[in-house]
C-alpha cells in the first residue's frame, strides 16, 4: 500500500511539476517556439516566476519519492509504473495548455497504460532480502 501511495504522490508531482513549469516558460516567451529566442534576460524571468519555482518544488517531490519507492521496490517496478506520468502530462496538457493530442498520441498512451498493467501484476520485489544482504556484504580486503 506504501508503494502505491508513494508512486500516486511522485507520477502526480510530476505531471504537475511539468505541467507548471511549461506554463510558466511559455508565459515568459511570450509563446515563441523559436529556440533562438532564450536568452540570459528569459532566464532571469523564469527564476523570478512563482509557476517556475511551484514546478520546481513539484519535480524535486517527484524526485524524492522515487528515491524512496526505491528503497523497498525493484527499479523495474518503478519506472514503468512511473510512466504513468505520461499519460496525466497527456491529459493536463490537453486540459490546461490547450495542446491538441492526435490520434496517436492517444494511442500510444493506451500502449503505455497497457504496459503498466502487466508490468505491475508481478508485485513490486523480486528480490530476497537475505540473498540481497548477502551478497553485497562487505568483505575484509586480502592484501
């Protein structure tokens, strides 16, 4: 139940995080998609941007409840089950950006959701604990 709490809160943290951070870089381009429009002056304005600093806060949640996820998880658990970010970016950025998502696009979020079922039927440790303890204790070195 731990595992499943901590995966929601981190796939949530950062689909907002992302979601937040794209709204606030947009709001400082001014929406240009032209590359060459980054400046040191646009950076300046992203770091003085509440949106900006809120998707930070959310990304650095995410990145410290996978770390724990990873405590008691197998890492090919967790990022698969992780990827379901990807499908809420898909979603909030339809819902709040405004971005048109195709076809494919859709369909290929199907896909993931299709992955992260089978992938989570085989619980979340594979591991023995004691055979994990086991070898990886450390040994004296022979000199």
């Amino acid at each position: 139940m731990k595992t499943a709490i901590v995966l929601t809160v981190a796939i949530l943290a950062q689909s907002i995080g992302n979601v937040t951070l794209s709204k606030g870089m947009k709001l400082i381009s001014g929406g240009s998609t032209d590359s060459a429009d980054f400046s040191l002056i646009m950076l300046l304005q992203a770091m003085q941007s509440p949106l900006i600093w809120m998707g930070i806060l959310l990304l650095i949640l995410f990145f410290v409840m996978f770390m724990v996820s990873l405590t008691w998880a197998d890492l090919s658990f967790v990022v698969p089950v992780i990827s379901l970010s990807y499908i809420v970016n898909v979603v909030l950025a339809h819902q709040f950006l405004g971005e048109s998502v195709s076809e494919t696009r859709w369909a290929g979020t199907l896909l993931i959701c299709l992955g992260v079922i089978l992938v989570s039927r085989s619980g979340h440790s594979t591991r023995d604990k004691d055979a994990y303890a086991v070898h990886h204790e450390t040994r004296p070195s022979q000199t």
